[in-house]
C-alpha cells in the first residue's frame, strides 16, 4: 500500500505548473495498473490528460482532478521552498498541498485500500486527470469528456478533488457551482481636447449611467442552492495618460456568476437591451466559462454526506458558493458530481498547506464512499 504522506510529497516534489505535468501522471499509472486498470492518454495540445479505467460494467465511480498548479510566486517569500514537500508542526507545505495534490494521494490510497479489501467490487472506478484546470481550461476535461460522450462511456457518480473543506475537513462539500459569464465591452468615442468637448465625445462619460444600472440591476432571486446572480465589474481602462486629452474608447471588462434561474442566453440579451437603451456605439466580446451545475440530491450525496459523519464525526454542510471547477464539464452528462477535498484557507497562496492528519481523514472518506456505492 502507499502511504498518502509520501504520495503527495512526491507529487509536491513535481513542479507541475500549468500546463506542466511534471510525470505526475505516469507515477499514478504505475501506482493503479497493478490494480487492474488500464491507462489512456487524451492529449490535446499543450495539455496532459489521462483516463484510468478499472472494469467495464455500470455503475461508473469516478475520481476527476488536475496534476497542475498555479506558480508558487517569489520563492524566497516561502518558509521553504515552494517545490519540496516539507512538515512543521502537523502540517504539509508545499505548492498544490491542498490544491489538490493531496486530494489525488487520497484517492489514489482508498482505491488501493478498497480494492484490497473488495477485489470483486460492482461496477467500474475510473480516474480523469488533467494538466490544466488552472490554466485556460481548454483543452482539459471539457476535451476528454468529448471523447468519452463522443463513444458512449458514461460516469454515474464523480468526486472531484478539489479543497472544498473551510474550517475542518469535510465541513463543506460543494455539491454545485454557479455558472460563469465573461463581458469584455469596448465603448467608443472621439478623441480630442478636454477645452473642446464639443468636438469630442467621452465614452467614460456615455457609459456611465449604463455602468450603474447594470450595477444596480436584480438578475434573479436565487433558489434553495443558490445565491441571486452576481455581476462585478472587475477591470475599466480608458485614457491616454494625459490630463488633457478625452478618450476616444473605453474598455470595461466584467463577469456574471449565475444561478439555474437564469441562462447564459437570458443574460446576454438583457445587457445587449440595456447597452441599446443608453445609446451606446460599442462592441462586445463575450467568454462563457460554465454552466451552473446542482446535484441536490442522489445516491452520491447521500454516500458522501454519511462518509463524512461516519469517518469525522462532521454534520457537512452542501454549499454551491465559491468559484468554477471541473465538474461544469461533467456534470451535463448527467453525472452525479460533488466536491470533497481538503480545507481550502492556503490555496493559491504563499506558504500553502495541509493538514497531515487530515490527508489520513480524507483517505478514509473517499475509501467509505467507495464501500457504500460499490461494495
């Protein structure tokens, strides 16, 4: 058996920066083969994907996540260094610790575990894993999910791995994520000298009224899973530098995090109306990130939820708050998906850690999910 604590230093160890993989794949290949699964690579450009399947019959329990990692920023603003594992005082440092190298150790380890002791399990479990979730999602799971619909393979039942825990480890598990929606605006006007407006036309000043109401605008009221639609404006740029010179555009970029009350669709056309409205000249350009996903209820919920109080002794708490994940892709196969990993207060962040102890908890949660769906 492999013990969780050095899986994940040795996939820490890998410096697997988006889209890197750093061999992280081909160690998890060796790791499960032995076991009876079978590995596939998917590669699709600059992007490692890989599909290890044990069995061939329904139900399908599957494993999702990413070997990949956001950049450790200034390494010497770390304790210690940002690509060697290292332990102090309980916990594990090291970029991907809880994002989400130690999530994939766990799972890793519970299958071994619960093969061990179910070698004749039901069903089939499978692993999806790619080199980049972090990066412009791309050419990751949305591409080996094509491949998978495009012959028919189906999961029933989806863990992804990412920290999903705030305070303890299995306090929370996302069963939903909002969708996402990416509004790149350029307003235009004339350009010209503050002291003559009359021969120019400000764009900032034309958007404004329009910025506001967009601010001020109710999008929806929500439902039990989720909060009312959300749109933050997150970038204005317009100018030349100079203190006399109107700008002849303006760019605003924003973004809608959306609930299932609402469509991606509905959204566009309620913005385009609004824009047309205040009498705009502009292009926009938008970029859709994901649909929103719920699975309120199913076996996998019910599995994960009483894995959780039977192995911690935790009352979980299903929330769909917080940003996108991989489970967007999954999830409109009809899937059952959920997300269960480790306490996410360290992630993307200088000196990121786990909790030793709770890389042991994890193993066993993921190991009980296992045993209630496939046993």
């Amino acid at each position: 058996m492999n013990d969780v604590l050095s899986l994940t230093k040795n996939l820490i160890n890998r410096k697997s920066v988006t889209p890197e993989d750093a061999g992280c794949m081909e160690l998890l290949g060796t790791l499960l083969t032995p076991l009876g699964f079978t590995v596939e690579q998917l590669n699709f450009g600059d992007t490692k994907n890989v599909w290890i399947r044990k069995g061939t019959q329904a139900p399908l329990f599957c494993f999702a996540g990413h070997t990949d990692v956001v950049p450790s920023g200034p390494a010497e603003k770390w304790d210690t260094p940002p690509f060697e594992a290292s332990e102090k005082d309980g916990m594990l440092f090291g970029r991907g610790a809880a994002d989400m190298k130690g999530s994939i150790a766990a799972m890793v380890v519970a299958i071994q575990q619960f093969v061990a002791q179910y070698p004749d399990h039901k069903g089939s479990i499978a692993f999806l894993i790619t080199s980049d979730e972090e990066g412009p999602f791309i050419n990751g799971t949305t591409k080996v999910i094509d491949t998978l619909e495009a012959r028919n393979e189906k999961i029933d039942w989806c863990i992804v791995g990412e920290p999903s825990s705030t305070s303890l480890l299995g306090d929370v598990v996302k069963n939903g994520r909002r969708g996402s929606l990416t509004g790149d605006l350029i307003v235009k006007g004339i350009q010209g000298h503050v002291a003559y407006p009359h021969l120019a036309r400000n764009p900032i000043h034309q958007v404004a009224p329009a910025l506001t109401e967009l601010a001020q605008t109710h999008w929806d009221n929500g439902n039990e899973f989720f909060p009312p639609t959300s749109f933050q404006i997150s970038n204005i740029n317009g100018g030349t530098g100079a203190g006399n010179v109107i700008p002849g555009e303006l760019h605003v970029c924003f973004n809608f995090r959306f609930s299932t009350e609402v469509t991606d669709h509905e959204l566009i056309a309620r913005v385009i109306d609004l824009l047309d409205k205040h009498q705009l000249d502009y292009d926009i350009k938008w970029t859709f990130n994901g649909q929103p996903f719920l699975t309120s209820s199913g076996d996998l919920v019910a599995a994960t939820v009483e894995a959780i109080k039977h192995c911690t002794g935790l009352d979980t708490l299903l929330s769909t708050a917080g940003g996108t994940s991989d489970g967007r892709f999954i999830a409109p196969t009809g899937a059952q998906v959920v997300e269960l990993g480790p306490v996410n207060a360290t992630i993307h962040k200088i000196n990121e850690c786990v909790k030793i102890d709770d890389l042991s908890k994890l193993t066993s949660v993921y190991k009980n999910i296992l045993q209630r769906l496939l046993a």
